[in-house]
C-alpha cells in the first residue's frame, strides 16, 4: 500500500518519512485520531515504505519488488497484526484466544475492505452475535514469541496492533517490557482510537502522534474520484461526515445502519412523548437483541442527534451536521431539546452507554432510558 492511497494525512506521512530518513523511527509509535481519520491506513502505507526493497523509491514504496507484492497481499512474513478477536461459542475455555484464530478472516477483510474499516465491519468477519472483542492474555505470549524471531528478509520486524485500548490489563502488563525493549529492526504501531483507555506504563513507552480528522476537502475530494459522486453531493456528504470517512462511505448505502439508528430513534422519541410505556418496553426489547457493539454504536448515534437536534434551534446551517433525512425529522422535533433538557439527556444516553459497556442487563437499561426520557422530553 502506498502513501498516496492515504486519504489527507499528509503532515503525519511527512512526519514518518523524515523520522526514516534521520534513522530516528522510535521502536514503538502510538498513532491515535478519532475513528475514520485514516489511522489504520498510515500505518499500513507505513510499513508497506519500511519493507520496501527499493533503495531508489521517493519518499513511497514502489509497488513492484519483491517485498511490495507480498505487503500488497498481506502477507509479509515481516509484518504482524495484532487485533482484537471474540471467544466463539463451543471454544474450549482453557483455550486463550489470539489472532491467529481469526488470521484468515483478518486477511480476507484487508483484501476486500482494504485499510478503511471499523470494528463493527471486523466483528461481521469474525461472524460475531452479542459479544465484545478484546485482546488477551494469549495474545501477548503470541507476539513475544515472534518478535524473537530473526526477520526472515533481513530488514526491518513490524508488529502493527490495531486499538491497543482493547487489551486486557494482564496482556498489557506482559508486554510492557517487550515494548521498551525490543529485538533491534523491530517496529511497534499501535492504532489506537481511545488513549486515555491505554495503561500509563504503555503509552510511555511510545512515541505519540495524534492525527487529525481529514478535512471536508480532502474527504470531498475522495468522493468525486473514487465514488464518482457529483460535486454537490459531494460537498454534503463531505460536511456530514465530520471528517470521518467511514461514515461517509456509510452514507451511500441506502440501508446503512445510520437509516436504523434513525427509525429507533423516532421511534424513542415519539413513544416517549405519547408516553405509550408499553409500546416503550416493545422498543428496548428490540435494541436489547443488538449485539453490545451494536446497542453502543446506536447509543453514539442518540447523542450525536441530541446535540444537532439542540444546534438545529440556531437556524444556522453550518452548524449541524445531518442527513437530509435527520433534517426532515428534526424539522418539528428539535423545539422539544432545549436548554432545559439537552444536558440531562446527553448525560442520560452517556450513563446507558457506560452502562452497556460494562455488560449490565440491556432490557434493563433499555427501557430505564425509555421511562426517564418521558419525563425530560415534557420539561
């Protein structure tokens, strides 16, 4: 994979080709930017540049010699990924789960998606129901194991770990010597969308470099080349995604699941207001059926329209960020979210969403959130 598949980017790309050409890449990077930013496709252009056979490429792997062609299939024998996996039922629980099982499904996914995609496209790979990934303790046995390995091609080791955040303390803990001092040519890139999850003893053993959102030029831009999208819709797609383009991307599919989260969200909100509690209890017994990942992707959603809903009583355009759907919605329902209820909400879907994180029952926290909206959407 080239830098120039890499959407915007460019002060991060400029960064990691100085640091190779002053021989000073830090053993272990921390890439970390909010989800869609094209974290994941830098570290993989990254590492395409690092194990590049051409001496004469500029600033770019070359995409023909031997190295490229395999890095183009994913399968360097240099190159590593770490990733969250799920326990599948009937695993045997003695079994500590690493990536490994799940090797061929990640590959697959590379070559189909390529270095854009999210957990919820990985969870579908793995063919996941109502379980959360993590990274374990098998996991860092795995990776101890092949970074001691000699580099078969001579050159450089490059272990990427996609969402570190994900680790569970004793896999994080076994690492962190690994991290501080590796084998020599051997290369850390972490991906990581949450920092402040990551342990303190992880993150100094990096190099941090936060990337920023792409901007709705370069995301609009994209669009029109590799969508062939006109140029109006374009630019509203481009503002809508707020720098993400996974979310853009989502929203040329007519059945996304942004369509989903909207039909639950009406609905939440127009039975609240009626103040139907039986039909209330119907609808968290629905989302209750959601895998966690899922139920947590739709709580974001909820709050992302609490806030352009309250933004939408600006009458400035520029300030919200919807669909023309959400738009059609909002149109008679954002006078309902106001100063007197917007922060009490907010704080209401971010406790269910705390709350679904740490596995509590989902019916009950469900149809709570259903009952307390009654009472905030009438104040």
């Amino acid at each position: 994979m080239k830098f120039t598949e890499v959407i915007g980017q460019n002060e991060t790309i400029a960064r990691l080709i100085q640091l190779k050409e002053e021989d000073r890449i830090p053993h272990a990077i921390l890439l970390c930017g909010p989800e869609g930013c094209g974290k994941m496709a830098v570290a993989m252009s990254f590492a395409s540049y690092l194990l590049c056979e051409n001496k004469d490429r500029e600033n770019d792997s070359c995409n023909e010699c031997h190295a490229c062609r395999m890095t183009a299939q994913w399968a360097h024998p240099d190159l590593y990924f770490s990733y969250p996996v799920i326990r599948p039922a009937g695993t045997n629980p003695e079994h500590k789960m690493t990536s490994d099982d799940f090797c061929n499904e990640w590959r697959q996914m590379l070559l189909s998606e390529g270095a854009y995609f999210s957990m919820n496209t990985w969870l579908k790979a793995m063919h996941a129901e109502n379980q959360q990934a993590e990274i374990g303790v098998g996991e860092s046995e795995v990776i101890i194991h092949n970074v001691n390995m000699k580099p078969s091609q001579g050159g450089y080791k490059i272990y990427i770990i996609w969402l570190p955040e994900r680790m569970n303390d004793q896999c994080a803990n076994k690492l962190l010597k690994e991290i501080e001092e590796p084998p020599a040519g051997t290369i850390y890139i972490m991906v990581c969308e949450r920092p402040e999850m990551l342990l303190e003893t992880i993150k100094s053993r990096t190099q941090r470099i936060n990337m920023k959102q792409i901007s709705d030029d370069m995301i609009e831009k994209a669009l029109m080349e590799r969508r062939s999208l006109d140029a109006d819709t374009a630019h509203r797609i481009a503002h809508i995604a707020c720098g993400n383009w996974l979310k853009a991307v989502d929203m040329l599919d007519t059945g996304n699941e942004y369509r989903q989260f909207l039909d639950m969200f009406i609905m939440l909100m127009r039975l609240s207001y009626m103040r139907n509690i039986k039909d209330l209890k119907k609808w968290s017994e629905i989302v209750a059926g959601y895998g966690r990942e899922k139920q947590k992707r739709m709580l974001t959603y909820f709050l992302k329209m609490i806030r352009e809903n309250f933004m939408y009583n600006f009458k400035n355009p520029e300030l919200c960020y919807m669909t023309s759907e959400e738009e059609k919605f909002s149109k008679n329902f954002a006078r309902f979210i106001n100063e007197n209820n917007v922060i009490e909400i907010s704080e209401l879907l971010s406790k269910a969403l705390r709350d679904i994180g740490q596995n509590a029952n989902a019916k009950i926290v469900f149809f709570d959130l259903a009952l307390q909206m009654i009472i905030l959407l009438i104040q």
